[in-house]
C-alpha cells in the first residue's frame, strides 16, 4: 500500500543564529494518522525545527507547504490556526488562570461577545473526561500536578481541531502510569487521522509509539526511517554519528581504591534535611549516591560544600577537623559543586562560554585580581576541547548552547579550579547519550588521575558503572554503604532501597 | 491515576478558594473595621453620606486606578497617569475659559488626547521590548512638561454648562446625594469590572500577567492586548482629568502631582499582585475606598495633620505587600 500523501512537508529548510548554524538543508515531511519521531542529540536542532515549524523562528531558506500549500508562519497563533498545535517541554501554560480557560483561552464560547464561562466549564470537563482525567477544572492550573498540566495542555492542542500535533518532550516529567495513559490518548488520535511529531529522549518510548522517525545531527538530516526497521543500536549510532564503543569501553567495573581518606564525615547530619551519617571518600574515589528524588542525596551534598550548616556530627578533611560554614571555604579546601539545577543555580545564561568557565576561578581569586585575558583564553579553548563543548566558540552566549553542552561548561567551571573532591548532582539529567557518554568517561578520567569525585544520579546503572562504592539513601537516611564488587547490581541497590538497608 | 488526582484536587479546594480571594476579604474587613471605629468614635461619621462623600471627593482617583488595574495585571506598570490628569485640567481649562470652546467638544478632545499619548507609551513598551517603567516616566515628564507650554498659571473654569454639571447633586434616598463623577467612576468600575471577567480582552491581560510567554505560544494576541491595556489606562487617566476639572472647576500644571502613586497604592491595597495574573478590580474599588477613608478619618479626627495620611498609607502598603507574599509562599 503506498503511503497517503503527507500533510505538512519541509524542504530544505536553513536557520542561521548568530554565529550558529542550526538548521542546514533539513527535510521533514509528516504523514497523517502516524507518530513520527524526531531524533537527534541535544542541540542537533530539533527544537528549533519545531520552532521553525511553529513560526516562532522565520526560516533563512528552504520551504514549508502544508497540504500541498505553501505556508510561511509568522507567530504561534497563525500556524494554530493552520492546524499546528504544539504542546512544549516545558508547559507553557498560564498557572494563575483556571484549567477551563487554560484549554479554551483564544477562543472561548461567547454570546454577544460574552464569554460563558458555565459552558466553557461544561466543555472542559468532558473534553478532559475524553482524556480519562476528572478533576475540577474551575481550579487554578497552578494547584495541580506537571502531568496533569501537560494533559491540559494536550487537551488544548487538540481541541483545536488539529491536524498535525506537536508533542516536545511530553513525557520527560511523567511517571510510567501517566506516559502509558499519554499513549493512549496519542493512539487514539492518530486513529482520528492526526499527524502526531514526537520528540522524546526515551528510546523505549519511541520504539512503542512511534511508527516512523526522522534522525537530525549538528542541524543537518540524517534520514528518515521507519522504526520498525531500525534497530536501536543503529538509531544511536546515527545520532552521534559515531559507534557505541565509547559506552561500552566503560562497562569494566572500576578497580578498588586503596588510597587515604580525603573527605571523612561522621555522624554529620542537619535537622529536618538529613539524619546524621557517615561516609569516607578517598582520594581518586568515585563514590555514587543512590535514593529516590527527595531522599537527602543533594542535602548530603550541600552539606559538604558548606552551602548548608550542619547541626550535628564533625567533618575532617586530610584528617584536620574543619567547619564549612560558606562554599567558599569549602572552595579553598577544594571542593567544587556542581548543582542539580543548571539554569537556575549554575550558568548565567546572558553571559558568553568563556566568562561563564572563568567566573568560579575569578571568585576564587578575589575580583581584584583579574584573570589575563591570554590565561582565560588558554584555559577556555583548554577545557572546550577536552569536554568537546559545541559548538567551540567561546564568545557564544551560554543561553544558545544545549542542555548537554550547558552542563559541559559547568563542569568546566570548576574543574579549571583543580579540585580535589567533585560534586556533582545529577549532572547527567536532561541531555542526550552522547553527551551523557562523554560526561560519563571524564568522569572515570577525572578519578583514575586522582580527583575524589561524589556522583549524584537517579540512574542507577550509571551509578554502578562509575563508582567504586555506593551510598544508599532512603527517606533521608543513609542506609547502606556497598562496595561495587560483582555482586553488585541496581537489583541489588533497589532491594537495598526498597528494604532500608535492614537486611 | 485520575482518582487519585481527583482526592487531591478536592483537598487543596478550600485553600484555594481562600488565597485567591484572601486580599480582597481582607481589604473588605479592613475598610469594614475602619468605618465601624470612625463611627464608634466621631459623632456623625456612621452615615451613608459619609461613604458617599468619599466616592465624590476620590471619583477621579477610582477612574484612573481603575485603568492602572488593567496595566498592573499584565505585570507593567504607568508612572504617567498623574501628569496625564494634570494635563487633561490643563487642557480643558484652557479651551473652554481661553478659546471659549464648548465642553462637547473638549471632552472627547481630551479623552482623545490621553488615550492617543497610551495608545504610543503601548507601542514603545512592546515593540521596542523597553520597560513599562522607563517607557512612562518619560511619559509622565512629556505630560507634566506639555502642561506648562499650555500655561504656568492655573486657569479656572467659569463654562456655564460645565459649572452646572459640575455642582449638579443626584438624590439618593435617605436625603443622600452624589455627584456626576460618581455616577460616571461607578459606570467605568462597572464597565471594567465587566471586561475583565466576560470578555477575551479581559483573560488575555491575566493570561498575560500569568505568563506573557506562554500566552504568546498559545497564540493570544499579545501585542494588541498588551497596547490596549496602557490605552486604556492613558484613556481613564484623561477621563479621570475631566473629572478632576469638574471637582476642582479650574486646571494647573501642578495638579495630582503624585496621584500615579496613589492609584497603584489602591491597586495594591485590593489586592492586586504588582506581578501581574491575580487581582480583581472590586479590590481597586475597595482599595480607593480606604485610601479615602483614611483621609475622612484624619479629618474627623482634626487634631491630625495631613500628613499621617501618608503615613497609614505607608504602613497599610506594607501590611498588604507582606500579605501578598505570604500567600504566593503557600501557594509555591
């Protein structure tokens, strides 16, 4: 059977930003009554394709026809009313408006110009209640979970009679339940004939839903493929261009450690955050902290770069006794912390990729003594190369990089301050493998020539891949302290979890 | 799934209804407690006049807090309104005493006149993406500045029919009477009130406060709502100057000098976030009620100096701000 003719096709489609070039030549075409994936690293232009699509960028080439038309967008409200609805990564919604007029604000039902709003409420429950989802929705936004935000906002995009849906990043923030209920809501309307764009980075989620993908790299096309006929391996290998071989060399459990304690905490513990602990990091020791969101990994890692005080136990560092009462004494013993939250803690967004690296190094130096230029750019073009930044422009502002290469220059912050003892919380949340790759492996480096580092994550297995020992939490309590021998698995770790450590 | 979002969503259902109007009752309660103390200790203040009088004497300041709602919704801000009032004074006077023009047409001139200088205070803000903050002051010194090329001294209005309309008393029952400002202030209050809740305009400037964002990717018209708002404001400010001209019967450049302060100081008192999103315009109302009533207050109490009108105004912006935080910390 041949395939009906697509509904939206993007031809050779450039976008240039300053001094970046996003998108070069890329074709997209969509069919309706299918999920068609869109794959790529972070950065390789997904989301400014999606915003191209969307009319929020105007394209510098190449052309958009939308059932045979040609289109040239200019806004989100003129690709709406084309039949282009787009539900965001982030919810774009407006939290202090009701969950009614979430759905229906633009075009809410009127009589003589006045809105009615009984209706409107009337519409929005049982348009909701299509969804499986029943809730008050006279309620503000704002008093309701991410997921049910994100069915509001699906709900929307498809009320307004779309024809092509555009879903970026829907799942990233859900549990399995509410994804499994996302897919089949996704299902349902592509029986209804809609052309569904995915982007996700689950792989198992793109391989159960989607029926046809299309791989960017560094803002080019890769291809198009049907998912069935494509193996998983092959996917990732086309988008990062390179073989796996980069994450298996990793697979070795790292040797034992049998040096001298760097970091000795006993009984440290601050009340209300975390109870009372102890843990020894030696040096060129990768220690991983394993526990549910919320179980005390980023409070034990606060505690020790002194961004929070400890109520109780002692902390010694080279065997000297020592108080962290600031970071920056914990800075000058030669801790570094790299946060959970990169936006919001981390990376000044306005500011370019050099003067983001040196800030921390500039800090430790005192603002009257500033960095030669000449330094900055030698350590700059230093650590771009060895983290592999993209792209390698240190006048870029930080805001136009992608999450994974924000991440990069994060790291890069504070390992040009040499320290001995790294913290990092979740530093591989939110990006894509490849980069996930490279973080990994500088990781091991970064340990196999001495540096003690603290590891953070919510993935187990990334945990054990690195970590010559790991700490279990639960409920903010250190539980559990196990070596990464071989009878080490995240079955294990999640017993351990899961039990608290009595067994 | 949905069950358990269902329970969760009943038990957050109480707290909710009461921080989204927590700000309101309270400026209710507190404009309650004030008139039942003045009544408890000045002879004659428990009377409906009395209330009436405050809508006379601030039916202006309601119709240009009335406008400055609708900009501090949408989490901007219009420092001109005060030189706007003075401005339109100034113009009126001088057409109907100096050029002998009719009050028929001045009016709509200068209802022209303010909404056309909000309609391009609009404009700059959003098409040059330039502070609501700058783009007004400047604004405001452009008005106040225009009022004296009109002229330095103040020109009083001696127009027959404007006079009359001007002293012009509607009985009330119960031997109460107001003045056709008040009539005019309550129409536009109403008038607002009833946009905001009933019309896209009206969501669109919360949708904008929530998120100007977000309100542009779901494809609400931003732009025009974002204009329209100081439109409005630079509309009610004039308007609000004509009602000045009728309270006063004269026009001067130095009228309601610092009046921009006073309207956003209601705003806020009634419970509007200067974030923009959350608010409603009964907050306004009440929120000029207590300005005024201060005021009688301090009259009343007549051993008092002006001044310590101020100073309540002062301690009541505290109060109110910290009880606006508190609520956004417990809804966060």
């Amino acid at each position: 059977m041949a395939p009906p003719a697509p509904i939206l096709q993007m031809s050779g489609i450039c976008k240039e930003f300053p001094g970046v070039k996003a998108l070069s030549g890329v074709d997209f075409r969509l069919l309706p009554g299918e999920v068609h994936a869109l794959m790529g690293e972070n950065g390789a232009g997904k989301s400014t394709l999606i915003k191209v699509l969307t009319g929020v960028y105007a394209i510098d080439g190449g052309r958009i026809t939308l059932e045979g038309e040609d289109v040239a967008f200019t806004g989100p409200l003129q690709s709406q009313q084309a039949g282009i609805s787009t539900v965001y990564q982030e919810v774009n919604l407006c939290a202090n408006l009701s969950v009614a007029e979430n759905i229906f604000i633009g075009r809410e039902p009127r009589r003589l110009g006045r809105i009615q709003w009984k209706r409107m409420r009337r519409r929005a429950t049982e348009l909701l209640a299509g969804l499986d989802l029943d809730i008050d929705v006279s309620a503000p936004l704002s008093s309701y979970s991410l997921a049910v935000q994100q069915m509001v906002a699906i709900a929307r995009a498809v009320d307004i009679s779309a024809r092509v849906l555009i879903l970026d990043e829907p799942t990233s923030s859900l549990d399995s339940g509410e994804v499994e209920q996302l897919f089949r809501v996704m299902r349902r309307l592509k029986a209804e004939g809609i052309a569904i764009l995915f982007v996700s980075h689950f792989l198992d989620q793109i391989y159960e839903i989607s029926d046809r993908m299309t791989i960017l790299r560094n803002g080019s096309l890769v291809g198009e493929y049907l998912t069935s006929e494509l193996g998983q391996v092959e996917l990732v290998g086309k988008m990062i261009g390179r073989e796996l071989a980069d994450l298996e060399k990793l697979e070795d459990r790292p040797p034992a450690r049998t040096s001298e304690p760097l970091v000795e905490a006993e009984a440290l513990g601050r009340g209300g955050a975390i109870e009372p602990f102890t843990l020894t990091v030696h040096k060129g020791e990768v220690v991983g902290l394993a526990g549910l969101l919320g179980s005390g990994r980023t409070e034990i890692a606060r505690l020790l770069f002194g961004a929070d005080h400890a109520s109780t136990g002692a902390l010694r560092i080279d065997g000297e006794p020592v108080t962290l009462r600031t970071p920056r004494l914990a800075m000058n013993r030669g801790i570094a912390f790299c946060s959970e939250n990169r936006r919001a803690e981390g990376l000044v967004p306005d500011l370019t990729v050099r003067e983001n690296i040196v800030l921390a190094l500039q800090a430790m130096r005192g603002w009257s003594r500033p960095i030669p230029r000449r330094t900055q750019d030698e350590l700059v073009d230093k650590y771009v190369a060895a983290l592999n930044i993209r792209p390698a422009d240190p006048d870029q502002l930080v805001r136009n990089l992608s999450g994974g290469n924000q991440q990069k220059v994060l790291l890069a912050r504070w390992l040009i301050l040499e320290p001995r003892l790294l913290i990092l919380d979740e530093p591989t949340r939110g990006i894509d493998v490849g980069a996930k790759a490279e973080i990994q492996r500088l990781v091991a480096e970064l340990s196999d020539g001495g540096m003690a580092v603290l590891f953070v994550s919510a993935e187990l297995e990334e945990v054990l891949r690195l970590s010559h020992k790991v700490a279990v939490l639960r409920d903010r309590r250190l539980v559990a302290e196990l070596p990464n021998d071989d009878g080490l698995t995240t079955g294990v770790i999640m017993e351990t979890i899961a039990s608290g450590g009595r067994s | 799934m949905s069950s358990d979002i269902l329970t969760s969503a009943r038990l957050r259902l109480p707290g909710r209804l009461r921080s989204a109007y927590i700000p309101v009752l309270a400026t209710a309660g507190l404009l309650a407690a004030m008139f039942v103390a003045g009544g408890v200790r000045y002879e004659g203040f428990a009377s409906g006049q009395v209330v009436l009088n405050v809508f006379i004497d601030n039916a202006f300041l309601l119709v240009v807090a009335v406008g400055m709602t609708f900009v501090i919704l949408t989490g901007g801000i219009d420092l001109s309104v005060g030189a706007v009032v003075a401005l339109s004074t100034m113009v009126s006077a001088s057409l109907m005493t100096d050029h002998g023009w009719p009050p028929l047409l001045v009016v709509p001139l200068v209802l022209l006149i303010g909404s056309v200088l909000g309609l391009a205070m609009g404009c700059i803000i959003h098409y040059f993406e330039i502070q609501p903050f700058i783009v007004t002051l400047a604004g405001m010194f452009l008005a106040r500045g225009l009022c004296y090329v009109i002229g330095t001294e103040s020109i009083s209005i001696t127009d027959p029919d404007y006079t009359a309309v001007a002293q012009a008393r509607i009985a009330l029952p119960g031997e109460m009477s107001v003045s056709v400002s008040v009539l005019i202030a309550v129409a536009v209050a109403g008038a607002a009130a009833y946009v905001l809740h009933y019309t896209r305009l009206g969501r669109n400037v919360y949708a904008i406060g929530g998120s100007e964002q977000s309100a542009l990717l779901m494809g609400l018209p931003v732009a025009r709502t974002k204009i329209a708002v100081y439109t409005i404001s630079g509309f009610c400010s004039a308007l609000g100057g004509v009602l000045f001209s009728l309270y006063t019967l004269s026009g001067y450049g130095l009228n309601a000098l610092g009046m921009e302060l006073d309207a956003i100081a209601a705003v806020v008192i009634g419970g509007t976030l200067l974030t923009g999103g959350s608010g409603y315009l009964a907050g306004t109302v009440l929120g000029v009620l207590v300005l005024g009533l201060i005021q009688t207050i301090i009259s009343f109490e007549g051993t008092l100096s002006s001044w310590w009108t101020k100073i309540f105004i002062g301690l009541l912006l505290f109060a109110f701000i910290l009880l606006q935080r508190l609520i956004s910390a417990r809804r966060a």
